[in-house]
C-alpha cells in the first residue's frame, strides 16, 4: 500500500499544492486543520508520516508533537514541521520538541519531496538480521527494540538510526558531519548542529538515573559511544 502523509495545515493554497505534489509522487493524503484533529487522525488512522505547520489554530505544531512523542502508538511517527520561522532557535526548538526534520517556508516542492522519501525510507526497520550489543545495552534490529539493562529505551527512529551506527563502531569518534552523512545521507542538508539535538535527545532517553553516560563528546572532534575513562 502506498505512504500515507497527513498534512496539517491551516492555509489551503499550501494544502492544495502539497496534496497535489505529494499525490504525483505516488503517496496517500490525509489533511488536518487544526492540532486537535490531527491527533484525532493519527489516533484514528496512523499515517507514515505528517507534515507539521508550527503555527495552527487551537493547538500549535509544537505541542502537537510534544503529544505524539508522548505517545507510544505515534512515538516514533516520522514528523517534518514547516514553518515560517528561520532563525537558528526556533529551528532548534522544533527538533527538540520531537521533529525529526525542519524546513523554512518557502520551500521548493523538490526538496521537500526529497525529504519525505529520505526520512520514510530511514524510519523503516533495520533489515538487517541479529542485534549489537554495547555495555548493558542491546539493540535488536529484527524487532526495531532497544533495552538497557533490561530497561525499554523508547526511541524515535532518527535516535534509533544514530545510536545504530555509534553502536556499530564502538569507541571511533565521529565528527558531525560523518555522522550526518551517515545517518541522515549525503543527498539530505542537515545543519550540522542538527547533530547535537539528536545527540542530546538520545543521552535524555538512553542513560538513566545512575547510569553511566556511553556517548562521549570530544571537543573540536565530535562523538564517540565510549564508556572508557578520559585521560589527561
């Protein structure tokens, strides 16, 4: 069955144009108004992925995703929030609230569609068979699970994809941008910067209280899962 991309949105010229370009590619169109019936479509009939306007009636794009993360059914939905806010914290602040991607209207249809393909084919499962082990950490990549001393690491897909990579290559640091074009792809821009909000976010949901912290940060170098004492 083809993707289904909930559009929400409150200009209908915009709304008219995404459907149309998002249907020629060969996707599914659901469309909400407003925040509440978008958390009331995604309850309903989860999409594969939403297209999040920050400023909406009734309820703002950001608390929309705050309360899906929040969810488990929509936890890990692929989010892109289009806004017309440019500068660096407010970008900032959509990622932290959960986006998984940021893009500043006015934006040219190309791109976005780009960006769909890139972050639905991202947010499938690891085909990959097997699991890697890291400390008391364990990722299964058949079931798309991460535990941590038994413990159920709830994880959005872009956390998931990252956490997979440092896991497959314990203790080499990697600058952002290697990690950027390994977990996101050299044919997506991704601010650098990008990097430390998702790192940040992974840090928040995978060490617990009186866990040690497995990522290291390597000033001026980038990071590293590494639980080796530094020297020096």
């Amino acid at each position: 069955m083809k993707p289904l991309v909930l559009i929400v949105e409150d200009e209908v010229a915009l709304v008219t144009m995404l459907r149309y370009n998002l249907e020629k590619e060969g996707f599914r169109v659901a469309e909400a108004g407003d925040g509440e019936e978008a958390l009331t479509l995604v309850a309903e009939t989860p999409p594969d992925l939403v297209l999040l306007d920050w400023m909406l009636p009734v309820m703002s794009g950001v608390e929309v995703c705050r309360q899906l993360r929040r969810k488990p059914a929509s936890r890990d939905l692929p989010v892109i929030m289009l806004t017309a806010r440019s500068e660096e914290s407010d970008k900032l602040r959509g990622l932290d609230t959960g986006a998984d991607d940021y893009l500043t209207k006015p934006f040219s249809m190309p791109e976005l569609m780009a960006r769909v393909r890139a972050l639905l084919r991202r947010a499938r499962p690891a085909k990959a068979k097997g699991s890697l082990m890291f400390a008391d950490i364990e990722m299964d990549l058949n079931a798309h699970r991460v535990t941590r001393g038994g413990r159920y690491v709830h994880l959005g897909p872009t956390e998931f994809r990252l956490l997979q990579f440092l896991m497959e290559h314990p203790g080499t640091v990697f600058s952002r941008e290697e990690l950027l074009n390994a977990v996101w792809g050299p044919d997506i821009y991704v601010e650098p910067r990008t990097v430390d909000v998702h790192i940040r976010r992974l840090r928040k949901v995978l060490n617990g209280e009186a866990e040690t912290d497995v990522i290291r940060t390597v000033r001026a170098a980038g990071y590293a899962l590494d639980i080796a004492p530094v020297l020096g």
